[in-house]
C-alpha cells in the first residue's frame, strides 16, 4: 500500500485533532487555533488544505459516516452470500453497526455532536444519503411487491434504527467513561437491540401484511 502523501497526512492530522477535542468539548468549543495546536501545526494549514473550520468538521463527519456505510453495505453482501433470513440479515447488519460504533468512541462522540449541531447542513444531510444510496436501492429491487415503493419510507426505517441505535451507543459511551466499565453486557446489547430494531421489523410486517391486503383485494 503506497504511503500518503505529506498533504494527505496534513489533512488526517487535522480530521484526527478536529474529531478528539469536538468529541471531548463540544462542537460549540472548538476553534481552528485548538484544532492546529492539537494536530502541532501552524494554524494556516487549516485554511490551505481546507475551506474553513466548518469545511474541515464537515469532512470528519462525512468520513466517518463512509466508514459506516461501508461496513453496513459489506455485511449485507455477506448475509446474502450466507442466504440468511431478513431477520436473521437484520440482526447482523445491526451488530456491526453497534460494533463499529463502539470500538471508535472518539469518533462516535464526534459523530453524534456534529449531527445534532447547526454545522449539519443541508449540503452534509444529501451528502451522507449518498453513503446509504445503493444500500436503499438495493433494498427497494429485492423487497417482495415492492412495500417501499415509496423511498421515504424505507428511509424512516434506517433513519430510526441508526438514529436510535446511536443514541444508546453515545449513552452507552459515556456511562463506560463515569463507571469505567470496559463494555456492555450481552444482556444490555439484546435489549438495545430489542427496544431499537424489533419495533422496525413490525412496521415493515405490517406494512407487508397490508400491501398483501391491498392486492388481494
């Protein structure tokens, strides 16, 4: 693998400095001078490799959101390799979001703070859709008659349990850091995974028992 180039490593030196005092003091907190003294560069490299300090949180949070949609896209590769069942799909795909989400807490905590911040843009909003669009349209060819003709709904669907799924990671985190516990439980991850997931695979039951009904009739 060729080694990146001293601009490429530049950037990641700033993204890594962005990412761990955002996710230790708030996105509200951050300046370009904490940024460039944590990255130990002259603050100018912000502005020469980047548009600006919202520029550059903007790219963290996108690459971070990348990694996710690969890792999502990947697991549903290997469900379909292994012909597993939706629900059985459903729960695998789900664990190595979890997974992920908790193995990089720095980038989670940042992850979480920038998409409830007014940094999230409309532009970073179509941005990250762009990470899950094959994963949606995917879905949308392989769903039996079509239940989600509409996208709209099937972006519901992924916007509660990742929405969701990353509130209890972000909880889950943070109570690692005051009890200083190493990680969750198996029992606390099935009953994440049963207040979050199960309630999604219902609505798709019964909007599937209804569109049957629907055709039928």
């Amino acid at each position: 693998m060729a080694r990146p180039s001293k601009h490429e490593e530049m950037r990641r030196k700033l993204k890594k400095a962005a990412i761990r005092i955002a996710a230790r003091e708030g996105i509200e907190n951050l300046t370009t001078k904490k940024i460039a003294r944590a990255a130990s560069l002259a603050e100018v490299y912000i502005y020469r490799y980047f548009d600006g300090k919202d520029d550059l949180l903007q790219r963290c949070f996108l690459d971070i959101d990348k990694q996710i949609g690969e890792i999502v896209c990947q697991a549903c590769v290997e469900t379909q390799k292994n012909g597993d069942t939706m629900y059985t799909a459903i729960q695998y795909i789900w664990m190595k979001y979890w997974d992920f989400l908790l193995r990089h807490p720095e980038n989670t905590l940042y992850y979480f703070r920038y998409y409830l911040s007014a940094n999230y843009t409309d532009d970073a909003a179509q941005q990250r859709r762009k990470n899950y669009e094959n994963l949606v349209t995917k879905a949308l060819s392989e769903t039996r008659r079509t239940i989600f003709s509409d996208r709209d709904i099937l972006w519901g669907l992924l916007d509660h349990v990742t929405d969701n799924t990353l509130i209890c990671a972000v909880r889950m985190i943070r109570d690692r850091v005051i009890r200083e516990r190493s990680k969750p439980t198996q029992a606390e991850v099935e009953l994440i995974y049963r207040l979050v997931v199960i309630p999604a695979i219902h609505v798709v039951n019964e909007v599937l028992i209804e569109s049957e009904n629907n055709h039928d009739g």
